[in-house]
C-alpha cells in the first residue's frame, strides 16, 4: 500500500515553518536564485515564477521529505570534515605555553587552509630560509574545512571561457567579438592546463607520502535538465576539441549506476576529479611541513595588517610584530578584509551545507553529485549536501550562519533525486569562498615588489592551491620550474588594474 502524504494541516505547519525560519541571506539567496535560474526574464516574470516555485516547495516537495527526516535538537555549526580531530590544535602552544613569534623570517604565510599548507609544504622540500604560517583560527578552520570534499579539475573548459568571455564582453570593448572569444579560449587553455596539473599533483602526495585523508578518484556527475542538453554537447565537443579529455556526457541510466540518482536526462562527467577528506588534507601537509625546522607554524595569531618597510615587511598581529621579507597572502575569502585594494575587486560568496545521520542507500560513496540546485555526497553512515553560491559583503567572510530554510529545501531534493530515506540532520554550516568577476583566479605578486597572493578561486580551491602554491615557492626561491601561471593570465592587475595589466598576445 503507497505511503500518504501529510495532510493539509501537516502541510501548513511546515509552510509556517519554514517563514519563520527566514533571514536576511535567505532572501539574498532567493534574488540570486531567481537570476540564475530565469536569467532571460524580466524582474515581474522572475517574481512570479519564483513565487510558483516557492509555493510548491512550502506545500509539496519539502512536508514530503520531512516525514522521514528528524533533526538535533541544536544542530552543530561544525563541518562534518572539522569534527575529526585535529593533530594541530592550537599549534604550538597545545604543547608549548611559552612560545612566541619569531621577530624576522624570510617568508610569512597568511592563513593555514588548502593555500598556506601547500605553501608550507612546497616550502619545506627546499633548502630556503624560514616561514612562518599565521593563522587566525585553527588549521582548514575555514573553506578548506567547510566545503563539499572534492578534489575538483576546477571549471571544465567551456565553463572556464564562458565566465572569462561574458566578462571580456564588458571590459575588453577595444577588441573585436573574435578577439574576445580568441582570448577567453586561451584564459581557459591556461586554467584548465594548470588544473589538471594540480589534480595529478595532489594524488602522487598523497600515494608518496602516504596521507589518509580518504581520498578516492571516481569523478563527480553533474546533472544537465531538457534545456541544457545542447549546452552539454556543446561543452563537451569544445574540451575535446582543445585537447581536454576529462569532461564527459553519460547516459541518465549511466547517471543512476555510478551515483544513485535518478536523472530524466544525460549528464557531465568530470572523470578525474576525487573525494577525501579536506581537513585532513591540510593537517598532513603541515605535519610534513613542520618535520622541517625552517618551517613554523602559529595558530590563533591574526594578521590585523601588512606594512611595506623597504627591506621587508612589517606583519602587526594579535601576538605581536613579526618582519618578513617576503609575504604569501592565502586568505582567499579573507583577502579584502586585510587589503583594502581587493574591496569590490575579490568577491565574498557564501554556501550553505548540512550533514544527516542515514540517508538513501542508493546514493554512492566517493563519487561527487551535483544536481540542478545542489550537490550530495555519501560518508560512512551519513550523508551530507548543500547548496547556494550568493555573494555577500567582505565583512561578512568566513561567517557561519547556516540557513534551515536551505537545508529543508535540500532535504527535498535529496528525496527527488534519490527516493524517500531515514535521515537525522546533525550539521548545519556555512563556508564562504572568494571570487572576481571573471570567475578565473589571481596568483603572483600584489604590490609589485615581494608580496605574494592567491585567491578568487570561486569555490574551486582544490583546482588551483596545490600547483599555485609550488608556483610561488620556486618564484620566491628563484628555482626553475613550470610556469603554470603566467603573469599574462593569472597576475592580481587583470584585477587591480587591467589597463596596465600585460595582457597576452592573441593567438591566431
């Protein structure tokens, strides 16, 4: 016998619910929501399809998931990857309560996530002087503990020009609609090459030193609706035709086999992209990074300001001074906080993501899934997922304040895309990113002399962090090597000042 619905009165009671659990974000959230998904409609057409789907998810879709769906009494704001156990708590004074910064090093590192780790690590297999890693919180306290767990090949090809060419369209109007399109291939060329790169890298570091972050490479399938299969195709025949074989079309049947979700229509593959476990990631890269005495790690030490002395620069923190004489900035959605120069220029975009207790059993381990309006994933005996890239003001970067509106919708697709399951929500979290408008990011030097950065990653920063990082390392070091990121593409002017920004030749 089918199991009934709820009736009526269930229905409104979770409506009602769900009104009273609004905030300021959610009705951000909502404005972008309606962008992406109606983009060609005016505002008043935009409104009112959002109201029509608004209204079938109040009534419909979600007081059906939640009947099977209990949640903790007080959800922890703790990410699911941040609840394991950090080998460098309050690094060094966990075991040393008398240790202080250092008055001079060669390098300082801000921030201790995907970026400062791979600093540190890149950093500590060569014969250089001293770093030093500041940071404000914990070790991945936050994107790099906060996200989906991916390792990511970043944007596929045709995503990657199509951000770059939409922007070129409203900053590059001295080139004609070939050169712009020209050029946006070569931005992605470059993008794609480096990524693919950094994937490769981060897999032979983690076989060679032996890291159990759980990693598995199984791809990450993302679901493709009626309306996009021509988009699909296009994509796909533009990756192989630039030589870039990682980005696939499967089957909707292909789709249910290898993740568990039932999809009415073909969907990409990105084939090498990976699952692990994020945090971990960044905690065994530092630990290997610390076996050298040229490299020292400072928690909850926050860089409050970065002064040019000449000779070196001066670093005012919330222990002290520290002088170095080159700086790395790794604080990606951070930056605009501690440089006022990447304000309106480095965006802060904020998404929300929650961990259950149970969950369908058709939906796959280590594979990565991502349907219209969100993404899941599958760990042990939970599941977790998320959705909504909004963006926010810089001071709000690195905020956890997790939506339940946001949640309950997810919880509502999951029951779409995988069938009716037990689930008991533990987690809800937040994690902000940093992105420019081009969606492509920056590294190399900020000022011109010998401060470095890497950032506007856009949600992608395991695509970029690891190679990115190698990439300063041997700049700072003046060691010959790759140069993935050539200052023509990658170099903060794109940003900071694109008519004295050394734009690359076009190619024919």
């Amino acid at each position: 016998m089918a199991q009934r619905g709820p009736s009526v009165l269930a229905r409104t009671r979770v409506a009602l619910g769900l009104l009273a659990d609004l905030r300021g974000h959610d009705f951000h959230a909502a404005w972008t929501f309606m962008h992406r998904t109606w983009p060609h409609n005016a505002v008043p057409v935009r409104l009112l399809k959002f109201a029509a789907w608004a209204l079938r998810q109040m009534f419909s879709i979600i007081p059906d998931a939640l009947t099977t769906v209990s949640f903790a009494d007080r959800p922890s704001k703790t990410s699911l990857w941040l609840a394991s156990e950090n080998p460098l708590a309050n690094h060094p004074w966990a075991t040393d309560r008398d240790a202080r910064l250092p008055e001079d090093v060669d390098v300082a590192v801000i921030g201790a996530g995907f970026t400062g780790a791979a600093c540190a690590y890149h950093w500590s297999k060569q014969d250089g002087g001293t770093m030093a890693v500041l940071e404000m919180n914990e070790a991945a306290s936050g994107a790099s503990g906060r996200n989906e767990g991916l390792v990511v090949m970043g944007r596929f090809y045709a995503y990657a020009r199509s951000t770059v060419l939409e922007h070129f369209h409203r900053t590059r109007e001295d080139l004609t609609p070939e050169q712009r399109a020209r050029l946006a291939s070569q931005f992605a060329d470059a993008y794609v090459r480096s990524a693919y790169k950094n994937a490769d890298m981060i897999e032979s570091t983690i076989r060679d030193e032996e890291y159990d972050c759980d990693y598995a490479r199984q791809g990450w399938v993302q679901a493709h609706w009626g309306n996009a299969q021509n988009e699909l195709d296009e994509s796909v025949r533009l990756g192989e035709e630039a030589g870039f074989d990682d980005w696939a079309k499967i089957s909707a049947q292909q789709v249910l086999e290898m993740s568990g979700m039932k999809a009415e229509y073909p969907a990409g593959l990105s084939k090498r992209s990976a699952s692990w476990h994020p945090a971990r990631w960044v905690w065994s890269l530092l630990s290997t990074a610390l076996e050298s005495e040229r490299v020292m790690l400072f928690t909850h030490t926050k860089v409050t300001s970065v002064a040019n002395r000449g000779e070196h620069y001066e670093l005012d923190t919330s222990r002290g001074v520290i002088r170095a004489r080159y700086v790395i900035n790794a604080t990606e959605s951070y930056s605009a906080l501690l440089h006022s120069e990447l304000r309106g220029v480095l965006h802060v975009m904020q998404s929300q993501a929650a961990h259950a207790d149970g969950g369908p059993q058709s939906m796959q381990p280590y594979i990565g899934i991502q349907s219209r309006e969100g993404w899941f994933g599958r760990k042990d005996d939970g599941v977790h997922f998320g959705t909504d890239v909004t963006r926010i003001g810089y001071k709000g970067a690195g905020r956890i304040k997790p939506s339940h509106f946001a949640t309950k919708f997810m919880l509502g697709e999951i029951h779409r895309s995988f069938g009716r399951s037990r689930m008991h929500v533990t987690r809800e979290w937040s994690c902000t990113a940093g992105s420019t408008d081009d969606e492509f990011p920056i590294v190399g030097v900020l000022d011109g002399k010998r401060q470095y950065i890497i950032a506007g990653m856009c949600g992608s920063g395991s695509a970029v962090h690891f190679n990115a990082a190698r990439h300063v390392v041997q700049r700072i070091l003046g060691l010959d090597g790759p140069d993935d990121y050539p200052v023509e593409y990658f170099a903060p002017s794109r940003v900071l000042d694109p008519e004295h920004h050394p734009w690359p030749e076009i190619e024919d």
